[in-house]
C-alpha cells in the first residue's frame, strides 16, 4: 500500500470531518438567527437529524447513489459494509463517510423551512424521507453516473446536488408550514422577527466557511498534485467577493452595512463556487462570488415581498446562489480544467452554448424534482399526521418548551412555565 493511497484516504477523512463540522455552524448560524424561545429546539433537532440521517444514507441512501442501476437510480450496496482497502483511489469506507457528511449538509439546509413552527415529529419524518426519495436520486443523476452525468453536467462539490436540492425542499416547507405568527401583518406589511444572536450568527458563518475547505478541496479526493490548493484558492476568493458584495449593496441601499446580509454574502459566494471551484480561474471565481453576493441580497427581498416566511435564508442562500452556482460554470468553465474533470468548455472560453445548456438543464431538472416530490410528502405528512405546525399556543410559548419541555437559556424560563412543564 503506497504513501500516495494512503495520504489520498487521509486527506479525505479529514475533508469529511470537515464537512461534519458545518453542522457545528449551521447549529450556530440557525440558532442565532432565530429567537431565544427556540434555540435549544434548533441547536438538539440538528444532532438528532444527524444520526437518523446517518443511519438512513447507511441502510439506503448511499445505495441508490452509488449502486449498480440505471440512468434514474442505483439499485446495490445497501446496508453499506465493505471493510476492504485498495491499492488505487479511496478505500470504500473513506468514500462512504465523505458522500455521508455531504447528505447530512442537504438534510440541515432543508431544514431551514421548518425553523420556528414545525412539530419535531414532522423533522423525523421528512429526515427519513428525504434522505430516501429526493436527496439520493438527484446525486444519482448528476454523481452517481445518472443521466445528467452522462451529459457531461458539472457540479464539482454541489451547488445542484446538496444546496439546491436542500433548499427546494425547504421552499416546499416554507409553502405549506405558512408564515411564522406576527410575521406578517393583516396590511401585508413585513415584520422583522430578528434572530436573538449576531454573535452565534457570525461564529456559524466562520465554522461553515472552515468547514468548506473540505467541502470543495475535499472533493478533489486526493493530494496527489496537489490540485486541492487552487481549489482552495477558488473558494477563499468567492467567498471574500460574496460577502464584500452583499455589504456594499445593502450599504448602498439603505444606509445601512447590515451584519445578517454581509454574512449572508460570505455563504453565498461559498456556495456559488461549490459546483466550479474545479472548474474556473481565480479571476472568474471572484466574478461568481460577487455576484453571488448581490443575488443573495436582492433574492432575500423577493421572497420577503412574496410573503414567503424564511428565517435562515435558506431560499437565498442556497437556493438563489445555488442555481447562479451552477449556471456559472457553463460561462466561466476553462478547456484545461473542463478537460481535468468533466463536460466541456464554458461560452467565454469558446466552448458556445452546448454546457451552459446542460448546467440550465441540470438546474431546472433537479430543483423542480427537489421541490414537486418534497411538497407532495409535505402534503402527505400534513394529512396522516394531522398537521405538521405546532399549535399557535405552542408557537408563542416557544418549541423549547412545547416540544422538549426545557428551555434553551434555563436561567430566563419563567418559574410558572417551569411548573407547567414539570406537571
């Protein structure tokens, strides 16, 4: 066994912790962008998620992406279990870890359509589901040899397969769960329902922007030539470029440098690159991530006037810069690294129409089955479960208290909620 597959299986490993780690940031992020009522309920779900989520993509998930199949989906490999090391590329396990973390990523961005009033039983549900129906057949299409691979789609760490599609499921959620209470006013007005913690929130947004060097370098799956550092490079950039972006433009619109924009920025120049940071010069990824970061901003005000209630950004972030992502690399992608990697060359680099056709393609495919399967299991869920939301009593107390039955800050729950609950 050679020092190169062995240092190929350890830079992977640490990649995927990584990528675990960003769970560590969403916690803060979600947290801090919701109110103090809810914070333990935000921080716990998460950890919960995690390990159903893991034993789902164990038993199922990495099977029907990376099974022996067809163009739609892999039918092997269940209940994964290879034990066996080679010689050549990664060891089955160390793959198997790397594709789990990145499933786990697309279930929490999904997630950020619950936030504030859905029931916890509807997260295992949807977690179960998803990490099922919608997450693995989409990685199918685009990384697990579907039919979008085969045209030669472009997605190097992504932006399709884990923001878009987790951000679809959460615009189903946003739809049917309906607006958090005081949201909205009976004029239409917009209230600022404003996260208790810019702290926790920024905090979050460091972790995750760490955390996405294993996400993207990661996803290079080796050392060998060292190609992960101008990955490396391309990521840094984009997200510098978002989040300087997002704060010139809310700065310039209302006098105002917003800190929740600025951060929102960082993640969607983060994001924009996911799909190709393999793919583009440094100059491109910079061009992607500013205006990643001008996306995000003006994307955040269209589903705020849409009346559609999305206290993480998810939408935005993910969502709105996940598709611009995607699209980029069919402009910006060069023949040498398109050659590297996979499909062809991007319109500024004479390659014409044909892969911003695909990457379009890939978009529209994979977010509308995203969106139509998660609102159809959401609709599902909402009948033969009763309904998904808590109550409106339980959505004031707070879900700290109404579905956990304790607070998230102990030492500020009132001594007459304490008796109710110990009753």
């Amino acid at each position: 066994m050679d020092a190169v597959f062995l240092m190929n299986n350890l830079w992977v490993t640490v990649s995927g912790i990584l990528v675990l780690f960003m769970l560590g940031g969403f916690i803060l992020l979600e947290a801090g962008s919701t109110r103090m009522k809810n914070a333990g309920h935000v921080a716990g779900k998460t950890i919960f998620t995690m390990g159903l989520g893991s034993l789902v993509f164990w038993a199922l998930g990495f099977g029907l992406i990376y099974g022996e199949g067809n163009s739609f989906i892999g039918l092997s490999n269940f209940f994964y279990g290879d034990f066996t090391t080679m010689g050549e590329g990664l060891a089955g396990s160390v793959d198997f870890f790397f594709q789990l973390a990145f499933a786990l990523i697309a279930l929490t961005i999904a997630f950020g359509g619950f936030a504030e009033r859905a029931k916890l039983s509807a997260y295992v549900v949807f977690a179960i589901l998803f990490s099922i129906l919608i997450y693995p057949v989409v990685a199918h299409w685009i990384w697990g040899g579907g039919w979008l691979s085969a045209h030669g789609k472009q997605d190097f760490a992504g932006s399709t397969v884990v923001h878009l599609t987790g951000a679809m499921a959460a615009l189903a959620a946003t739809i049917i769960l309906k607006p958090r209470i005081g949201k909205y006013s009976k004029d239409g007005k917009s209230n600022d329902l404003a996260g208790h913690n810019q702290v926790y929130t920024t905090l979050g947004v460091l972790i995750l922007w760490v955390g996405w060097f294993g996400f993207n370098a990661g996803s290079t799956f080796g050392v060998d030539g060292a190609f992960f550092g101008y990955v490396a490079l391309n990521t840094q950039l984009a997200a510098g470029a978002g989040a300087v972006a997002a704060m010139f433009i809310v700065w310039a619109m209302t006098g105002k440098a917003d800190i929740p924009t600025t951060l929102n920025g960082a993640l969607a120049g983060l994001v924009a690159i996911t799909a190709s940071c393999a793919f583009v010069a440094p100059w491109a990824a910079v061009v992607i991530g500013l205006i990643g970061g001008l996306i995000v901003f003006f994307a955040m005000k269209f589903f705020d006037k849409a009346k559609i209630d999305d206290p993480i950004f998810a939408l935005s972030v993910h969502g709105a810069a996940g598709i611009w992502g995607t699209i980029s690399t069919g402009f910006f992608a060069t023949p040498e690294l398109a050659a590297m990697n996979t499909g062809a060359a991007g319109l500024f680099y004479g390659g014409g129409f044909h892969q911003l056709g695909v990457q379009i393609m890939g978009v529209a495919s994979s977010g509308l089955y995203a969106f139509v399967v998660s609102f159809i299991i959401l609709k599902v869920m909402s009948v033969v479960m009763k309904g998904i939301r808590v109550t409106e009593e339980e959505e004031i107390i707070g879900l700290d208290l109404s579905e956990h039955g304790s607070y998230g800050y102990p030492e500020n729950m009132p001594q007459s909620a304490s008796k109710n609950t110990s009753a």
